[in-house]
C-alpha cells in the first residue's frame, strides 16, 4: 500500500552532454518544492535519478521501494519523453500513484502532454511552490473536479473535456520560500575543473524584462523580475557553506544584475562577510559595461565564470534574436571580464535558414576575434512556444523533441544538408579549441591557466565532443594531453 503523504519528486535520466558536462548540481526547484510540501504536512523525498545515472529500471526499483502517494516530476523540452517515461513507469507499478508535471516546456504545452499523454494527471503551470501543495491537500479532501477547479495554476482532464484553471500570480516574496536543503544528497554534486568542490545552485532573482525572441525564460516568467534582499542571499550563501561545506555556487538567475544597487550590495554583503565561495554565474553584455567600476568587487566577492549572452557575430542576427546590444559591446563585455582574472563564457547559435558554409567560417573567425575562454557553438533549437517558432517552422527538420538540446540539428539552412550544418558545428569547436589549448600556457595567473585547461579536459571527456574531438568515446586529443603532461596536470587528476 502506498504513502499517501509521500510525495517523490524525480530529475528526469535525460543526457544532453551538454548540461552536464561542467557538473553536477541539486534541482533547485525541487528544494523549493519539497519545503512547502513539508510545511504542508507532506513527506517530500527529492531523487536526482539524471545525476545519480539511473535508468527506468532503477526508478522503477526506487519508486517500489519508496512507495510514494504521489510522484512528481519536470521537464524543459529536450528532456520532456524522459518525464514522461518517470511518470509512466510509476502509473505501470502502480495506477493509483497520482503523477504531476511540471517546468517550462510542460506550463506552455499543457494542452498536447495532456492529449498524449495518459500517464500524466496533472500540469502544474507556473511557479509550483504553492500550487502543488493546494493541489494534494485538495486530493487528500475529496478530490472533486470542483474543488480542483479552484486551484489556481492547474491543467488536468475533467468530466467534459481539458480544465485549465486561472493562472496563479507569481510569488511576490521570493525570501519567503522555504529551500528544503537538507533533503539534498550533497554528495552527489560538484564543479569539475575544481577537483572535491561541493556545488550548489541559488537564485538570487527570478526572470527577465527583456524580449529575446527565441528565449523561453521571458515568457515563463511574464517578463517580469524579482530580486531577493541581499541580506538573506547572503545568509542562504553563510548557511550552505557552514552546514553542507558548498564552496562553489551556480546563481541559477536569468538576470541576477539588472538592478546595479542590489547587485552591488549583495557584492559587498560576500565581501563583508568573509565566506570563500567560487561564484558562477550568467548575466547580460550591457551589465559587464556598465558595472565595469565595479568589477574588482566581482572578482573580491569569488565572482570567477561569467557566462554572457553573446549569440551572434552579426548586427542583423542580434537585431533578430531581439538582443538589444551591438557585436562591439559584446567584444567589450568578453575583454572585461577576462582583463579582471574572470572567465568567459558564451554561445554563439548556429543554423539559421540562411547560414552557408561560408558565413558559419565567418562566425568561427569573429569568435576568434572576440576571444572568450569558453564559446559554444549551439545548433539553433527554437521552441515550439518561442516567438521566433513561427518564422522557423518551414525549415525545421525534426519535431523529436528530445534533440531540441542545442547540440542535435533541428532547423536546417537552405543552402545546408542535415550533415552538413552538424559537421560545420563541430569543426567550429574543434578549430577553436585545438587553438584555444595551445595559448593557455601563456596564461599568467597560475589558477586561471589550471583552470581553464581544466576546463577543456572536462568539457573534451564529459559533453557531446567526446564523440568527436578524440579517436573514441571519452578520448583526449592528443594535442590536450600533450599539454596536460607540460603544464605538470594530471590527465586523471
């Protein structure tokens, strides 16, 4: 017989090679979620079963061995099959288990998941630290259609057809949030190119006011954005460190410095309070220029990977993609943040209907030019909600959602095979990086230079180029090792 005030909330096993191949971190809205379960009187038991490696045997085991009343799990649209198969494997053990849904791809495409997809019972839409408990306390009453009518934030199957209820405000307080972090299994967690760190991801805001066409944040969060008090990042950042011996913090926020007097405050709180933590995080160009006074507090409060969305090497593709910023603010942002002993990171998108050969080449010696430590070049996965969805759909090639991953093609250039643009990607990374390696000893600051070699090592072995920069799965390119036995760094370290 099941628990039902056992709630079991599952990472779906979907492998992309790209996200995770600098590391390994807790879902950060699963703590969330488990926290307000808890105070609503549920038993929540967070399972990572992508990061633990398990299949659906394994889930099947450990859903069997945990007998949950409820089993939840999330998904953004590569990794939406994966879900549904967690979710379908608990309906075969056990057809009473109620099943919900949840994250980005599933608050968009409610309508067809729930056409499709018999396993799943219920799509929390939106923020889910307050829907989801109203939703099970609502079952463990009498359950009825009309009262789930009234749950704000649901979409689910009723007597006459799909019940979408209203839609539920956004959290106006994100400091009353009650992280479940001592539900996390710290050990499984970690930041590669930082042998025995212990990772953690926070968010110090949530959302974006910017209208990036091909972004899925700016929607999800109604292009709205809400800052934490700094005070109690930095008591959140005192208490991971203190209690679970994190020292390296991914900021999980889309835009964490659109406010330059929070921001700076929340600098100078780290500063002040003496904790040594390794900070990563993400941020617009236009921030890096403006805060260029202040980068020596970014650097002072452990600020030390920035990633920046760069996007593109040309005018018209940023005006496209609605970036609001010019190819020379963007080479300015990359030189900053290299010029304060921080590392940069950003992507470059790949496969519009009319790249060529030729204008992939052009892209490739740009992004030489702008010369960040650590660019992508990403296949162009518009998502089937985004608004730049419409003008791509005659050129997308596949509607397998599972390749929507940046690293799969999913549109095709006109003047470009499937083979083609996949090739063309992969010779970016490869010519780039071959490259980038051989400067790295050149690289003044001890750290930074094990760092970055690191880095490559990590990102050769662990993402998608594994398959393609060495002679076989999991190999180094020669010219890596090469330099990782000069520099004194252990290839296996």
């Amino acid at each position: 017989m099941n628990d039902g005030s056992k709630v079991l909330l599952i990472t779906p096993p979907y492998h992309a090679g790209v996200l995770e191949s600098a590391g390994r971190w807790p879902h950060l809205g699963f703590v969330y979620l488990a926290g307000h379960l808890r105070q609503a009187g549920f038993v929540p038991v967070i399972y990572d079963a992508m990061t633990k490696g398990d299949d659906l045997v394994a889930i099947g085991e450990r859903i069997r061995m945990e007998r949950p009343g409820v089993v939840c799990s999330t998904a953004y649209t590569s990794s939406i099959y994966a879900a549904l198969d967690v979710l379908r494997t608990a309906k075969a053990l056990d057809p009473a288990i109620v099943t919900v849904l949840g994250g980005v791809h599933a608050h968009f495409m409610y309508e067809e998941i729930l056409r499709q997809s018999p396993e799943v019972d219920f799509v929390v839409r939106g923020e889910g630290e307050l829907t989801l408990p109203e939703l099970l306390r609502c079952l463990a009453a009498d359950g009825s259609e009309e009262q789930l009518r009234g749950v704000k934030g649901l979409a689910f199957r009723g007597r006459d057809g799909l019940v979408v209820t209203p839609p539920r405000p956004l959290v106006e307080d994100l400091d009353a949030l009650l992280p479940a972090w001592d539900l996390v299994e710290w050990e499984d967690y970690t930041f590669y190119p930082l042998a025995g760190s212990r990772l953690a991801i926070l968010d110090t805001s949530r959302g974006c006011s910017h209208d990036c066409s091909f972004c899925s944040q700016q929607k999800f969060w109604e292009r709205c954005f809400r800052g934490r008090r700094p005070e109690r990042v930095v008591e959140e950042l005192l208490h991971l460190n203190r209690e679970y011996g994190v020292d390296v913090v991914m900021f999980s926020d889309e835009y964490p410095t659109k406010e330059r007097e929070r921001w700076e405050r929340l600098l100078d709180l780290i500063i002040a309070s003496g904790v040594k933590l390794t900070l990563l995080m993400e941020t617009r160009v236009e921030d890096i220029l403006r805060d260029r006074d202040i980068l020596t507090k970014y650097r002072q409060a452990g600020v030390l990977h920035i990633y920046v969305g760069v996007e593109a090497t040309n005018q018209e593709t940023l005006d496209r993609f609605k970036k609001e910023l010019s190819c020379r603010q963007s080479l300015e942002a990359i030189e900053l943040i290299n010029r304060h002993g921080m590392v940069s990171e950003c992507s470059f998108v790949l496969g519009l209907p009319e790249d060529t050969p030729a204008s992939i080449a052009h892209t490739l010696e740009l992004a030489r030019y702008y010369d960040p430590d650590f660019p992508h070049f990403l296949h162009l996965a518009p998502w089937p909600y985004a608004d730049l969805y419409q003008e791509l759909e005659p050129y997308i090639i596949t509607r397998d959602y599972s390749k929507y991953n940046f690293v799969e093609p999913v549109v095709k250039p006109a003047a470009m095979s499937e083979a083609e643009i996949r090739q063309a990607v992969l010779d970016c990374y490869r010519k780039f990086y071959l490259e980038k390696v051989g400067r790295i000893r050149e690289e003044a600051d001890p750290f930074k230079r094990k760092y970055l070699l690191r880095s490559v090592q990590v990102m050769v072995e662990n993402s998608f180029l594994a398959r393609h920069m060495g002679g076989g799965q999991g190999e180094i390119p020669e010219t890596v090792r090469r330099l990782l036995r000069e520099i004194s760094l252990p290839a296996a370290e």
